[in-house]
C-alpha cells in the first residue's frame, strides 16, 4: 500500500503498524507474544487494569539510565578539556519527588524555576546545594525561601532581582552565589514560541549589558558571581547553535574576568528527542563533545582558562522514558476533499479517508500539540493486529477542534473502542503542562521497573475538582 495524500510528507506508510521503533519508545518497551505492549516488564493491560486511563507510565531504569549517560557524556568531555561539569535536570520538564530522587542519586542537581518546583525538590530531599532557582519573575517569598533553605545558585533575570537577591542573601546573613541570565542572539531552529534566546523576548538580559548587571552584582557583598547563562531554545537537533552561543558568551565572560572570578559558564538545555520515527536528533556524547570542543577552541584563542561548565538538560533525560496510554472510544472516518486530486494533475477535488480515533484523554494531559503543533507517534498497545494500516488521527475528548493527541500516524485498519493505545516519548512536557480543562482530572503517573509498578503522583478526581470550589463547601 502508498501513503495516504493526507499524510504529511515525512510519515512513512509502515510495512508493520506494531512495530515499535526503538529511537522513539523507551528502552524495555516491547511487544510480547500476546500482542500487548510491555513497559518496564509490566503489560499495558495490567497497568490500565490497575491505575484507569489516561495514564502516564515512566520507565525508571530508561530515565535513571539516560540520567547517568548525560552525566558521563558531559563529564567525560570536560574532563578531556581540564575541567569539571555541572549537570541540572531541568524539573520543568516533569518533577515529583520519586523523580528528583532519582536525578540526584545519579549525579545530577536540580534546576527548579518556581517556589513550587522548589518546594518538590525540597521535599525529595534534594541537597539545597545542589539545587539552582530560575525565573523572569521570582517572588519576593521565592527568593527568600530559596536563600534561606540555602539553593546552590540562583539565575539573575533582571535588574531588579539585584537588589532583591542580595537583600535577602543580607538578611539570612548567606553569601548567595548567582548567575546572570544571557540572551546570546542565536536563533535555535526550533519553534518560535520555543527559542528563548531573542534580544525580544521575557528572558535574560542583552549580551551588551551584561558588563554593567556583572558590576552591580558585584558591588553587593552578599553575591557572589558565578558566571553566565544562556539558553537558547528546546528540542533542538545538532550542535551548531550552542556552539555559536558559546563562541559569543565566551568573549564577554572573558572580558568579565578582568573584574574578578568568572568560574563558570552555563549554556542551558533544549537537547532534542524523537518523537517520530522521521526525527534523527544528535547523540548525546557526540552532542557534549561538539559543544565543549567549541569552548575548549574559543578559549584557547582567547587565553583564557576553560570554566566550569554548566548544563540543564530535562527533555532528553525523562521524554523517551515516558508513555502515555489512552483508551479509545469512538472511530469515525472523514471525506477530506485533496484538490486536483491526489496527484495533483486532475480537475476539481478527490475524497480521501482520515480515520479519526478519539480517546478518554487530550489536551488536558498533553497541551503541546495544541500550544506547538507537536507531532508524536502511536501505536495499538492491547493488541496486536494484521490488518492493513489506516492513515489515523488521534484526537481528544475536549470541547475545543484543535484538541489533538497525535496528528498523523499509522494504525491498524481494525482498531475500535476499547483498544488502548500507548504514544510514547512523552515524559517531558506533558503532565507537567497539564490542567483541568472541562473539569477533567490529571491523570495518574506510575514508575514501572523490572515487572513492578507504583504510583508516581495519583490521579485527580472529580471530588478533588469540587474540594476547590467554595459554594460547594470547599476550601474557601
């Protein structure tokens, strides 16, 4: 069979709709002889049998795994330019306090950027020391609670944050260390709404000023100044954009050091996954030693030493350990009219078949192809199947047209209501951007490893909907 005309030009027509590629599904996932879906030794149907739908399933030993590569990728490279790296699991990505558990007894810190986020770490027992705050808008009780629990640094974002770092580093009579937060110019070849590193954006500060905010932080005793941060988007492929970021950095903080210690440079995350089988992102040791052999150049060139090195990576450590599973409700197919028809040479318009699949689930659980037009895969996960592949478009149970799970995929022609369905690479981003839309629960997350699971975070009910609203005699 050819590929559908609906089909966008990068999906490929499978020759097995069950398959699961490796690149894109987390590592102990696998097809048993039955046909289900295993996940970290644990079938798909036992889990929905257990914990209900939609349901959030991380692979503890893929993400602790990934956790300890990118450890041991940025390590080894900076060992190999004389110096040492620091590496910070971004918790925006997805945080609760098994996973942060989990990040720290691998080697790495925890870059938070709310009192929230904060506050999990905490509570997971995270060494305060080995925690950074972050933020275009801390708080004044943020900032507080993080100096006096004591945070390893926190991200200067503009100039007023100054001032209220050091006067809450002055009060808990502590020597806060502090980064300033950097916007390189470098344009990652992302989505717009996901590069942040413009000059027109909420983030960071002009590469120019950054000579002027680095004086004014040092004139306060209470600071100390650790250096620059720059990030310069997410999901991004290839080592070019970090590796000009860092060229540009590099000038300045060389400058910087003839005002005093620069000992470190943080050039963030935003390291790329494959949500599909079309994506080819760059390997992570291979993505380290591109990007520290650019600042190991550029400091030679400049005569300088090379800094600590600082990384944020979150997508790239917990996305591919994660799996959302839905159950499907309806199957409906749609005429699409393609003009010209489908090769493009005839007159007027040819009707071609979208399946769409709807499922328990949507954008209240997986925000990012409404916000981004995110592309992910899915499979059947209950069952296999030898019927024909059917081009399918998973689509949500919301009130809103743009709520879609996955836009273009291939299913098996017989799929129905009750089959599960399992879209995989979606541990970052997710449930952390998850809400209640339509008075809709957030769905629980469960760890799996080596045939056994447990509950992650719980799953929201209806009553803990109504537990907030005040007429109904809640909180008030």
């Amino acid at each position: 069979m050819t590929s559908s005309p609906l089909a966008p030009e990068w999906l490929v027509h499978p020759s097995d709709a069950d398959e699961l590629p490796s690149a894109v599904w987390s590592r102990t996932a696998r097809r048993a002889a039955d046909g289900v879906v295993e996940i970290g030794g644990v079938s798909v149907t036992e889990l929905v049998a257990q914990y209900g739908t939609p349901l959030y399933v991380v692979d503890e030993a893929d993400a602790r795994g990934r956790a300890r590569e990118v450890r041991a990728a940025f390590d080894g490279a900076a060992a190999a330019a004389g110096t040492s790296a620091k590496v910070y699991y971004a918790g925006k990505a997805f945080l609760s306090v098994e996973v942060a558990r989990w990040m720290e007894a691998e080697g790495l810190a925890i870059d938070t950027c709310t009192g929230g986020e904060l506050t999990v770490a905490l509570a997971a027992g995270v060494q305060p020391s080995h925690i950074g705050l972050h933020g275009n808008n801390k708080s004044l009780s943020e900032i507080d609670r993080a100096v006096s629990a004591g945070v390893g640094v926190i991200v200067i974002d503009s100039a007023v944050e100054i001032e209220r770092v050091a006067a809450a580093a002055l009060r808990h009579d502590r020597l806060q260390a502090v980064r300033l937060r950097v916007n390189s110019g470098v344009h990652a070849h992302t989505h717009d709404f996901l590069a942040t590193a413009h000059e027109d954006q909420k983030f960071g500060v002009r590469l120019d000023q950054a000579a002027e905010y680095v004086a004014a932080i040092r004139s306060h005793p209470s600071l100390r100044f650790l250096g620059l941060h720059c990030h310069i988007g997410s999901q991004i492929f290839g080592s070019d954009g970090f590796a000009e970021s860092a060229a540009r950095l590099l000038e300045v903080h060389s400058a910087l050091l003839a005002g005093g210690e620069v000992p470190e440079l943080n050039l963030g995350g935003g390291f790329g996954i494959a949500y599909t089988a079309a994506d080819d992102p760059t390997p992570i040791a291979e993505l380290a030693a591109r990007i520290v052999g650019t600042v190991t150049r550029e400091c030679e060139r400049l005569g300088i030493a090379v800094p600590v090195l600082a990384f944020e990576p979150g997508r790239a450590v917990i996305g591919p350990s994660g799996t959302a599973l839905y159950e499907v409700g309806t199957v409906k197919d749609v005429l699409v009219g393609v003009p010209g028809g489908a090769d493009g040479t005839e007159s007027g318009s040819v009707d071609f078949v979208r399946r769409y699949v709807s499922v328990d689930g949507g954008m209240s659980d997986n925000a990012r192809p409404a916000l981004y037009g995110a592309d992910y895969s899915v499979r059947l996960a209950s069952r296999s199947s030898a019927a024909d592949p059917a081009l399918v478009r998973v689509a949500g149970k919301h009130c809103e047209s743009g709520d879609i799970v996955v836009y273009a995929d291939y299913l098996p022609g017989d799929v129905t209501p009750g089959d599960l369905l399992a879209v995989p690479a979606t541990g970052a981003y997710c449930w952390s951007l998850s809400s209640n839309y339509n008075y809709v629960g957030r769905p629980a997350v469960v760890a799996v490893r080596e045939g056994t699971s447990h509950v992650l975070i719980r799953r929201e009910t209806e009553a803990d909907l109504l537990a907030r609203d005040a007429a109904f005699g809640g909180d008030r």
